[in-house]
C-alpha cells in the first residue's frame, strides 16, 4: 500500500519501458482522489459550550466501481477511435495464457499486427517470453494487486503506443475472481481454463465465467489423462451465459488452434458492432 | 482481495462529498450477484476507515435479492447465486436486480 496517501492504489504499480529496462511511472497519483484529512474543526472558537453538530444523511447513490468504470469507458473510447482491439484474457496461474499468445504470435506472425500488455504481481518472465518473438510488450508489475485496472491499462496502452487498426493482448494477473469485477474499456474478454484444473471451475467462478465473451479451454493434449468432462463444463458456462463462444484447444501441440484464429479473424469486424452497441447503450 | 480497493474507492467517494466532517455511519447495498463479499468489506472498512474522518463510522450493508425474468416463458424469479435458471427450465434470463455495488447514503455529526 502507497505509504504516502495509503490509496487504493495500493501497490507500487510499476509500467515497464518497452525494451523492458526500467519501470517508468512509479507511483505517482494519476488518479484523481483527495487525501484524507483527520477531522479538525474549520472554526476558531474555544470550546467550553456543548454545541452538537446536526446529523445529517447525505445521499449518494453512487457505485462504488464508478471510477474505474468511468476510466474505463475512457479506454474504450480511445481504443475506437483508433480501432484498435484489445483483448483482456485471463484465468489462473498457469492455464495457459502467455503459452497461447506466444504460439498465436509465432504462428500468425505478419497476418496479425499485434503488441502485448502482461499483468504480474511480479517479475517480467512473461513479457520477456513475448519479446523473445519480436513483438512489442509492456510489463505491469501490480505488486500485491491481484488484478489489472482500467487506470493500468490506459498507463500500459501509452507506454505501448499500439498502431491504429491493431490489436493489443491483454494478460490479467492470474486469477479468476476480481479481474471479473473491473472492466478494463476492452473489446472483449477471454477467459481460459485448463482441463487439469478440474471442470467445475464455472461453478466455482461464475461472475468470471459470466462476463466472458470467449471461453477456452486449454491443454486439450491431456484429456486423456484427467477427469473433465467437456460437455459437462459447457453445460455448466452456457448456464451462466448463454452468449460465450466456446472452443477447446491445445496451446502446445497446436490442436484446435485454427478456430481460435477464425475467432480472432471474425472478432475483427465484431469489434464494430460492439463498440456500437456499447455506445448506442449510454 | 478486490474488496480492499474496493473499499478504497468507497472511503474517497465518501471524503469527496464529506469532507472533513466526521462521518457517523455509510449505508451501502451489495446484491448477491455484485462479486463482492459484504463481511468481506466489513473487514476492510475497518482497516482503510483507520485515521480518515470516517473511523468508527457503522458500516450498513443492505443485501437485496436478486431479481430475473425468463425471456422465454416471461416468469420472474428470485435469484440466490449466479445460476441463470428459469423454474421452466430455459436459461435465457435476464437479470433485472442483484448486481448493485452501491453508497446509498452517508451519516455526519
Ligand atoms: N500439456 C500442455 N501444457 C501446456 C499447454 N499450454 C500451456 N501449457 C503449460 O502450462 C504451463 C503454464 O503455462 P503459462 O502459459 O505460463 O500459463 P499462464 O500463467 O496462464 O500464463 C507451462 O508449463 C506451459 O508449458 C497445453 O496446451 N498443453
Ligand atoms: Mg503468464
Ligand atoms: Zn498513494
Ligand atoms: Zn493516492
Ligand atoms: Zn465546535
Ligand atoms: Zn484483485
Ligand atoms: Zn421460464
């Protein structure tokens, strides 16, 4: 936590350059918030005389994520105007997120112009996997944060600086809880599961599952030696979302990766639509 | 824990209006379908309220439940968790309440 303001910023978050050397943009208070005060009366009088201050209720009526989401509509706003797409895929620790990209990215090469922002609570293993490929990436190190925010995404979309008309890859910090809860302004939501991870994870994690727009389920390779039940998990998510398109894949032997890239091809001219509905929606 | 920024979030959108007088009680309303767990924040409060204008301020959570209607058979339903379920069996439901992750209203002496 910021030991300056103790603001929920809590974490040192820390943007990396793009040749990955330094952190820039340590904690500075982008954020617009007043610092607490400790209570000290405005009035200079001495206070023998008992007079009560009035209670009052002061209404509200305000969501408590509205910040971000206010950022985030700000991200999604600059992200149309240049009709770049940016693709928020998460899961847990090691489901296969980094693995998955690296392979599109090797394997789509020219076909798919396309930089990376990598969420971590720590080091930039991953992003130095990414770069490994030639292609563009920033590293946020969240520090005790367990999620990115729409704040981080547009500090790592400026130190990205994507070209009009890409698309920008979006790795949440592994967890399948609190990312659900912040929307980031992304175009859309990819969330990955494993199959060694056990198939009832949309029950255990439904607002994830709910806000996805692509499920994947991962490390298909292994089917044969773990218990999940595909159909089963399916049926589980289409419970909670109907609307999820759903593939299943294997990220190191390259099976089923086709119908990720016709996903990713026909999410193109999707983005559109989507950004329309969204806007014709406020 | 994502109830600890989000508690952040709710201690400054509360400074914001208040300013320095101190804050008595908060009001809140959390629905079940909000992600967010209301002993969770009541743990959090606590700790991000300490040495703010609103330390020992009472924290009240309102908990509705959440409310959905069957776009199929047009029925509407109590929802308990996230399972998008019709009595009639059909999953195409729309959820007309149960999301809110709100501030209603704040108490200063
Ligand atoms: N068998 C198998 N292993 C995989 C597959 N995809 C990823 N892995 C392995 O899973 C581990 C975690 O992958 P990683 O991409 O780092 O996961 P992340 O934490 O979601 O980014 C690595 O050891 C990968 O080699 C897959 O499709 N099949
Ligand atoms: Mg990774
Ligand atoms: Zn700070
Ligand atoms: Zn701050
Ligand atoms: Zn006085
Ligand atoms: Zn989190
Ligand atoms: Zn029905």
């Amino acid at each position: 936590m910021c030991t300056t303001c103790g603001c929920g910023d809590e974490t040192n978050t820390r943007v990396s350059t793009l040749d990955g050397t330094q952190p820039i943009l340590e904690h500075q208070h982008p954020h617009e918030h007043e610092h607490p005060h400790p209570h000290e009366h405005p009035h200079t009088h001495e206070h023998p005389h008992t007079h009560e201050h009035q209670p009052v209720t002061i209404t509200l009526e305000q969501n408590l994520l509205a910040k971000n989401d206010l950022l985030a509509a700000r991200n999604r706003g600059w992200l149309a105007g240049r009709g770049i797409r940016a693709l928020n895929v998460m899961s847990s620790p090691g489901a296969g997120k980094t693995t998955l990209l690296v392979r599109t990215l090797t394997d789509l090469g020219g076909q798919l112009q396309a930089g990376v922002i990598e969420g971590d609570q720590e080091t930039s293993l991953d992003a130095d996997r990414i770069r490994a490929v030639g292609r563009p990436v920033i590293q946020i190190n969240t520090g005790a944060g367990c999620h990115l925010d729409a704040d981080m995404l547009q500090r790592g979309l400026d130190a990205l600086d994507p070209q009009p008309g890409s698309t920008v890859f979006v790795e949440n910090v592994g967890n399948l809880v609190c990312p659900a809860l912040f929307d980031l302004g992304e175009t859309a939501k990819v969330v990955i599961i494993s199959v060694t991870e056990g198939d009832d994870k949309p029950q255990k994690y439904p607002h994830m599952f709910m806000a996805a727009d692509l499920v994947i389920v991962n490390k298909s390779d292994l089917l044969p030696y773990v218990d999940f039940d595909v159909d089963d998990c399916l049926r589980q998510i289409r419970q909670i979302n109907p609307r999820a398109d759903f593939l299943v894949l294997s990220a190191t032997t390259g099976d089923g990766l086709a119908a990720w890239y016709d996903w990713l091809d026909g999410s193109t001219s999707r983005s559109d639509s989507l950004t329309e509905s969204l806007s014709d929606a406020h | 824990m994502h109830e600890l920024s989000i508690t952040q979030s709710l201690v400054y959108a509360v400074l914001e209006c208040t300013g320095e007088r101190p804050v008595t009680g908060v009001n809140l309303r959390i629905g079940p379908l909000s992600g967010v767990l209301p002993d969770a924040m009541r743990f959090c409060f606590d700790i991000v309220s300490a040495g703010t204008s609103l330390a020992g301020a009472q924290l009240k959570i309102d908990e509705p439940k959440g409310q959905a209607r069957c776009r199929s058979c047009g029925t509407e339903f109590e929802l308990e968790d996230l399972i998008l379920l019709c009595p009639c069996g059909s999953a195409d439901v729309e959820v007309l309440s149960g999301r809110e992750l709100m501030v209603m209203s704040v108490e200063v002496a």
